[in-house]
C-alpha cells in the first residue's frame, strides 16, 4: 500500500447522492426476478417429485444447468447471446431481471422439493381418508405446512440473489455497483466509494434477515 495514502471519509460520505439511483434497480432486479424465479421454482420443484420421469427429467436438466453455472455467464448469455437468435436487443434491466429469475428459479426449485418432501406422508394419507382429494389434498394441508417451512431458505435465497445484482454492472444496468463505477470515473476514489457500495448492500440484506428472524421468532415459519 502506498504510506502516502490516506483514507477519506468525506469522499465516501460525499458518493451517498451519487449511489443512492442505484438502489431502486437493485431492488427492482432482485424482487422482480424472485418473483418470477419463485413461479418458476413451484412449476420445476413440483416436477421434480412427479412420478412420471418424462416430467423429471427437463426439471433437473434445468435444475443441473442453471445451478451448475455463474450466474454472470448466464446474463451475459442472455444479453449478448439472445440477441443474436432473437434478432433485436434485450434491455440491461430486463435481461437482469431475466437472469435473477431463471438463476433464482433453480435454487427455488429444490427448496420446493425439499419442502413438500418434508411432510410426512401420513398426513396426505390420512386427508384421503377423509374424502379429500389429490389436489385438495396438496392445496390445504401439505403445501401450506411446506411454505412455511420453505421460507427461510427462500429468504436467503433473496440475500443472495441481492448480492448477485453487483455483477450487472457489466452489462450497463445502472445498480449499485454501476453507479458508483461512473462516480469513480470522475473523482478516482475507488475505495472510498466501494465501501459506502458495501455498506448500502449491507443495509438491504441485513433489513432483510432481521424481517425473517422476527418471522421465526413469532412461530410464522419453520416446524
């Protein structure tokens, strides 16, 4: 390290304005694509429990796939790639929100399968004893207990799915990370302003975790 340096913290104090446009596209990219990664999670998790392997199989191809590369290959893919076969641009937002969702998704849909796979089978058994059926069955007595279950790994899976955000940045989306790329540009105090870019994360992620602690601790998830 240079002993010349000195670390200002009015430059960090000073990129605030300057990063604070970015936050609204990195909660637009992170909840618009969970949402949609959360559909997509339901329709590939309650596949991966079918008992047809014909409806099996595309599920954890999808699953392998998306799980089993970065999750910046796939914006670029999406990005840069589609176009191409599209024949027309893919919107910076759009083609993040797309790559949180499909991403997201695949995380999704194994904490769908764990979650419905979590409920002891007595009780489907003995909600068909009671005249319910197979989808009764599931809609009012195992998918409830399921989601509750489910929702604190799908909130670290929205976490995560925040910090991915910070890699957008290559693609021009004007998030957090990006925005204080151009006001680095221009006052060259890359560490100053990185760390208030930290610091801003935090505070999403963390607001986000005690949302769920507070949740446990009411008895809203979990057993």
């Amino acid at each position: 390290m240079d002993p010349s340096f000195e670390f200002n913290w009015e430059a960090t104090i000073n990129s605030i304005p300057h990063l604070l446009p970015g936050i609204p596209y990195t909660l637009l990219i992170s909840f618009g694509g969970l949402a949609i990664g959360f559909f997509i999670g339901i329709f590939f998790g309650l596949l991966r429990i079918s008992p047809l392997r014909w409806l099996r199989w595309p599920a954890i191809v999808y699953v392998e796939v998306f799980r089993g590369t970065p999750i910046l290959v796939q914006v670029l893919f999406i990005f840069y790639g589609l176009p191409q076969i599209l024949g027309g641009p893919i919107n910076a937002l759009v083609a993040g929100i797309a790559a949180i969702a499909v991403n997201s998704g695949a995380y999704i849909s194994e904490i769908v399968r764990g979650g419905v796979q979590s409920i002891e089978r007595g009780q489907r058994e003995a909600s068909l004893s009671l005249g319910l059926s197979r989808t009764q069955a599931f809609r009012y007595v195992i998918w409830p207990q399921a989601f509750r279950r489910m929702i604190p790994p799908l909130g670290n899976q929205g976490i995560i799915s925040i910090k991915d955000t910070s890699l957008f940045s290559v693609i021009g989306v004007g998030e957090l990370v990006r925005q204080g790329q151009v006001y680095i540009s221009s006052t060259f105090t890359a560490m100053e302003v990185y760390l208030m870019v930290a610091i801003m994360y935090l505070a999403i992620t963390w607001t986000l975790s005690i949302i769920l602690r507070q949740l446990e601790n009411k008895g809203l998830v979990g057993q």
